[in-house]
C-alpha cells in the first residue's frame, strides 16, 4: 500500500480519442512532473514506478537542477547511512517532496495504511504504517497517489490515522499534503480549509462520475456553470521522452515497469 | 546462558572478544530461548533465513519480534509458525508478492501483541539503544493512530523550546539481532557493506548471532575498503557458517530474491493447511530446508 499499484498489462487505459494514444500512466506521469516543479530534492518511495518516473522526468525538465532519490535503486540514490538516511535527510528539511498512497484516504487528507476495523483486531489488515507516520509532517510538498478512486478508498472518515492531513499550530509541522491523483482526477489540498479542492478531471471523466466514487466531501475549482479543466496529457515530445530516456532511468529499479508500460524495448542488463 | 564477563554491573551484555565459530546453524538457533527479543532487518537487508528456518524447527516460542524497520517473509513464516508473541514493526509486506498472509490470519485472530510503528521510530529506538540512553525524540508522530496506540511512547514538552510537544520513544534493546553476513573471518568480524541498519542492530542488542555466506582467515579489518562495512566483533556472539544463507530472499552483493519461491508462498499461504503444507516441505524437512 505504500503507493505500491499494481500495473495493468499492456493495451489497457488507452485514451480513447486522443491521436496519441498515450496511456493513462503518462499522462500521470506528465503531470506529477509538473506537481514537482520548483522541489529542490525529491524522493520515491519502494514499488512506486510512476511516482519514480515523474521524479525523472521533473529532474529532466529542471535541467539536471533536480536531485532525485528513488528508494530501493542502486544507481537512483546515494545514500550511504542505511534506512535511516532518507528520514535524517527529511527532519533537516533536505527533501521537498515525496509520495505517499493509503488504503483508505478521508476529506481532511488522513491516510490509512493498516487497516479496515477496530485495531488491533481488525478485519482487513494492510502492510502497515512505514514512514508515513513521520515523513507525513516532515517533507513539504507530500503527493497523495492511488489507481483506485472508489468509495472503498476515499472514504469519509479513515479506520486508522497512520499520518493525520494537518496538525494543531504548536505541533512541528513542516509538510503535509499538497496534492491527491488518482486515476479519475487531480485535487488539490487546501491546507487552510483542511479538505480537498477538485482542480482537473482526466479526459473521459465527469465531475458526476468522481462525486458518485468519492466518500468525502470536497470543493470544486472555478464554481458557477464553468466546466472543470481537464487534465493535459503528455504532448508528441514529452511522450517520446517519457518513453525513452525515462523509461531507461527507471528500468533500474523497475525494468517490468519500463518494458511493460513505457514500451522500453532492447536488452535491459 | 551468555557468559558475562564483566568486573562492574551486569547489563546483559555479551562478553567481548567473542565472535565464538559453531559449526551448526541449529546449534546457533538453539542459543535464542523463549521469551527473547529478537530484531531482523528488512527483506532487502540480507535476512539470516536458513538461521530462521532452524528458529523454527527448535520450536522457540513467544519472541518479541523487532522488524527493521519492515517484515516479509522471515516474519509471516515465524509468524505463522507460532513462534511470535510481540510484533513491533512498521509494515509485514510481501512486496510485489501481496500481503503477508499468516500476519493477516494472526491479527484477525487476535493472537499477536501489535506494536505498530514507523520505520524511523524503530531506527530511533536501536540508536538510543547503541548509546545507552533511555529513549530518544523523534518528530512527526503526533495525532497519529500509531503514536495513539503506543502505550510505551511519551509526549513531552521540548525542554529547549516553548510549547513544542515532542514523541519520546524508549530504547530498542533485543536481546539477540539476527544477521547473515557475506563474509566473516576467524576473528568473529562480519562484512555487511552498506547495509548500516544490520550494524545499527549489532549495536543496539546484548548480543548478535550470525550466519555467514563463507568465513575467511585474513582479518577484515586489514581492508580499509571493507572496514566501514564490518561489524567487529565485539558485538558478535557466535557465527556459522550458512552458504545461500539468506536464501529464498537476496542479499545486498551477493544474490538476487528468488522471485518464482516467493510466488509459491504466497500462493501456498493463503491458508493454514497450505501454510503448513509449506512448512513441512521447506522448514520442518531438514534434508530440503539445506537444499
């Protein structure tokens, strides 16, 4: 669960009408990258091919200004200290931003990675915590990321508050949420108000549709009669990139991913 | 059981200048006794498996079990085979292989004491363990469900700030911690490279058993290119040795997780019989377990 998704096998989420056929993992891809922008030093976590691939790709259009971390890669990162490193490096405010998901996600930016029911006996029990407990409050741009948008995940009110979405004043907070994707749409987190702003849908999604799978309640940008943006996919160039260079970067630690997805092809080792 | 020798209090801590050769890793298992707290690092880290295998097989029971700071499938095995009181972990994860499933089963059931953590609050612990000091601070935590449910976390009120309420978290201190080296030599030093979570564990606890890819002559600590990587061996208790050790898992430098194994149990452990069925054929079967 710890933005851990499973990836659909090739063919599928073809955007329908678009001369590009870009997939949806793209155009997320594309447009986490634009979430990056301006991060001095971003990290992904373990089993987070997209997220990963968006970090690339931010680093890419900063001009190599960009310091990435990917988790679990050899040749991604340069930590040195162990596991420890990354949550030292967070504390001293050296990461900008990073992922987190939730098997539950609730309206006030709460995530759940441990279970559905009354802990400790609970009915469903998920991997558990990680870093989110902490890395939750320490990094300042945490992107909230999960491929299923239903009732079952955004839920009104999560079972279990692994990092709560904002904290009282005197609590040491230096982060939180700053943004929700999901395969539907992208929300924004209004740190002030506490709950999410719905701010693009993804082409071929309503707002109907995402009220209707939403559990929580949340704003709408742009309010009156005029229509919700949609969520820009990847052009012609930043498609090729996408499915080039980045998807050799990210076959490191995620050469299935970069096969598979991206349509890396040629001999990986 | 451990010999003390020590002219001034007794900590529990093992004697120096150990590092003792055994030739049998169910001799080295036999030496963790019911009740102990035991830390284990993370699937990635090099997890002493055919150590946990002959854990299992000497039947030990009610380990206090610390993750570092995650499980896999060391813990859903241990787990599974009743071998756990306590759990103190930040996740149990098959990784790209689902859920765990015996850690599943035994928390519907109710059968383990949970302490849900987060990975840098189990690091924290270890380091205030290494330093022998009581506990240590650690930012973020706080509202949260998993500080809520921790009966032995303190909030305090930052002594240096003004209205800064801070986690404390007590010392981690196992009794044993559980590591598979690459190499060890005849001195009782282990090569672990840069892997410093299992260092962090050799220091943190009273005493470290280990298993060892191969035991070489020539001291590591000659090598000034392995030196930053050796646990030295006033941490190390006793050593066997144990080729593809750490094996159906990986180990940093040496070996890759065999994915097809890790595939069968997940599929085998989806319920009690196939669980049990896994354990006789690749734990309890001594002949298969050292194949």
């Amino acid at each position: 669960m710890n933005a851990t998704q499973s990836v659909p096998g090739p063919e599928s989420n073809l955007v329908p009408g678009t001369k590009e056929g870009w997939r949806l993992e793209e155009l997320l891809i594309d447009r986490i990258a634009g979430l990056l922008e301006g991060s001095r030093h971003v990290a992904a976590g373990v089993s987070s091919p997209i997220p990963g691939s968006a970090a690339l790709l931010a680093r890419h259009l900063s001009g190599g200004v960009m310091r990435v971390s990917v988790l679990g890669s050899r040749n991604l990162q340069s930590f040195t200290d162990g596991g420890v490193e990354i949550f030292d490096l967070a504390a001293q405010g050296r990461i900008d931003a990073f992922f987190l998901s939730g098997g539950q996600i609730d309206g006030a930016g709460n995530i759940n990675l441990v279970g559905i029911g009354d802990y400790p006996r609970q009915k469903v029990r998920w991997s558990g915590s990680f870093g989110s407990a902490y890395l939750y409050y320490l990094v300042p741009r945490v992107i909230l990321f999960r491929l299923e948008h239903t009732r079952r995940t955004m839920v009104e009110q999560v079972d279990f508050i692994s990092g709560p979405g904002s904290s009282p004043d005197n609590v040491y907070r230096q982060g939180g949420p700053y943004a929700l994707i999901t395969d539907r749409c992208l929300f924004a987190f209004d740190r002030d108000k506490q709950r999410f702003r719905l701010d693009s849908l993804h082409p071929g999604h309503t707002l109907e549709e995402v009220q209707e799978n939403t559990g929580f309640e949340f704003d709408v940008a742009q309010g009156g009669s005029s229509p919700l943006p949609t969520t820009p996919g990847p052009d012609a160039s930043r498609l090729a990139l996408i499915r080039g260079e980045i998807a050799a970067a990210i076959a490191d630690p995620y050469p299935k991913f970069a096969t598979e997805v991206l349509g890396l092809e040629g001999n990986l080792t | 059981m451990l010999p003390i020798v020590n002219a001034g209090r007794d900590t529990g801590y093992h004697a120096p200048m150990s590092g003792e050769m055994i030739g049998d890793v169910e001799a080295l298992a036999a030496r963790v006794p019911d009740g102990a707290k035991v830390a284990l690092v993370k699937t990635t880290g090099g997890v002493p498996m055919t150590l946990v295998r002959a854990l299992i097989r000497c039947g030990v029971r009610g380990l206090h079990l610390v993750c570092v700071p995650t499980g896999g499938l060391a813990v859903d095995l241990l787990i599974g085979a009743g071998c756990v009181e306590t759990l103190e972990t930040s996740a149990v994860t098959l990784d790209e292989f689902g859920q765990a499933p015996a850690f599943g089963r035994a928390v519907r059931a109710g059968s383990l004491r949970l302490l849900d953590a987060t990975c840098p609050a189990v690091y924290a612990g270890l380091q205030a363990g290494e330093k022998g000091l009581p506990f240590m601070p650690l930012r973020g935590l706080l509202g949260s469900d998993v500080a809520g449910n921790r009966a032995d976390w303190e909030v305090i009120d930052n002594p240096f700030g003004d209205n800064d309420p801070i986690v404390c978290l007590p010392a981690i201190v196992p009794d044993f911690s559980l590591v598979h080296a690459r190499t060890a030599d005849r001195h009782g030093n282990l090569y672990i490279g840069d892997t410093r979570e299992v260092l962090l564990m050799a220091h943190a606890a009273r005493a470290t058993l280990a298993t060892a890819e191969t035991i070489v002559d020539e001291n590591l600590l000659d090598d000034d290119a392995m030196r930053p990587g050796v646990i030295p061996n006033v941490y190390v208790s006793a050593i066997a040795e144990a080729e593809g050790g750490a094996r159906p898992l990986g180990l940093p430098g040496g070996y890759e997780v065999d994915g097809e194994h890790l595939a069968l149990y997940a599929n085998m452990a989806r319920d009690e019989t196939g669980f049990s069925e896994y354990l006789d054929e690749f734990v309890l079967d001594r002949k298969a377990a050292a194949e």
